[in-house]
C-alpha cells in the first residue's frame, strides 16, 4: 500500500521565522515504509489558513526571502514507496516571518545650527520594531548637498564644533533587529552652522 501519514512534518525554527534563515523540514511519520519524500513549501496568513505555494520551494529546507515577511510559512510532505504515494501531510505554521526594519519616515534634529550648541536626532519611524539604531552625522552644502560624514559622529547627538561653521548638518539613522540592518535614511539638513 501507498504511505499514510501517521504523525505531521514539522519545520525547523519553528518559534522564529526570520528573513534570510533557513527552515528545513523534519519528516512525519508513515506507515509502509517510504522510499523518497517531495516537498513543497507555502506562504500564508498569520493562521495559517489561506496558503499559496512558493514557486520552485520544492526542497527539504526553504531560505526564508524578502517577500516571505509578514507570511507564516508551512511545508507539505508526500511520501512515496513501490506501490504509489500517500496523501500529502502539511506541518503547521511557523511564526510571522519577520526581515530587517523598513523605513517610512525620515529622522529629525532639534537644536540650534550654531557652534558650541548640541544637535540631537529624533527617530525616524520603521516597521518590523527596530531594537537598536546607528547614528552618522554629516557636513553638506549651504544647499544640504555634498555631504561628507564627520569622523566620529555617530552618537545621537553632535556638538557643533569650528569645522561645521558655514555648513548645514545632517544625520544619516539605520535600525536593526534580529533579522539584519535596515538604512541609513537621511534626515534634512539644518540651516548653516553660523558662529556664536
């Protein structure tokens, strides 16, 4: 007889799903002794309960991609022997799919544009709940173009020193979290740096 599916596949990383890390399908268990197993992995809802294929997923592991995010993820196993195949059997869901932050507005500084007097970056807003950020401020143009990173200004705030007189000041923020880096987004530039 064909194989019948006594105990669910399941995958691996079952309680994290994130962008760029790699699921690998365990196999359930079977009667009648199974020769070979197929594969295919879905992208579905949040329950898990409106799936569609992913095209060319037909392996034991499946390399979560940018456009699994936001999708939990399951895999379908069918198991064949001599005599034919069994009934395909479907793991369950992992959690959302989780990828680096997206930017959806800009950072901001507060302060005032003359020497002496400290800056200070306010974040941008980002999806996917960034836990930490980096920080590089930048002398540009009186125009806010052509501009160059201030050696060592990667704190969230920047005292404005001799060297940013008669430029405007910009700060370029990235987030992070778990699944990687998202950025840098630039905020726009102050007016020019005058002197005290």
């Amino acid at each position: 007889r064909p194989p019948r599916s006594t105990l669910f596949p399941y995958t691996t990383l079952f309680r994290s799903a994130q962008q760029g890390q790699t699921l690998t399908e365990q196999h359930g268990t079977w009667t009648n002794s199974p020769t070979s197993y197929s594969y295919q992995w879905f992208d579905c809802d949040s329950s898990g309960t409106t799936c569609s294929p992913i095209a060319g997923a037909t392996s034991q592991t499946y390399t979560l991609a940018a456009s699994d995010v936001g999708h939990t993820i399951e895999v379908e196993e069918t198991a064949t022997n001599g005599t034919g195949s069994g009934s395909p059997a479907k793991s369950a869901p992992t959690a959302v799919v989780v990828g680096p932050p997206v930017n959806t507005s800009p950072p901001t500084i507060s302060g005032t544009a003359t020497q002496g007097q400290v800056l200070t970056e306010a974040h941008g807003t980002w999806t996917e709940s960034p836990t930490s950020y980096g920080y590089q401020w930048q002398d540009c143009d009186s125009s806010g173009n052509g501009c160059s990173s201030i050696s060592g200004a990667t704190a969230q705030t920047h005292t404005l020193t001799a060297a940013d007189v008669c430029h405007t000041i910009r700060v370029q923020e990235s987030a992070s979290n778990a699944a990687g880096t998202g950025g840098p987004v630039s905020s726009s530039a102050t007016g020019v740096v005058q002197s005290p």
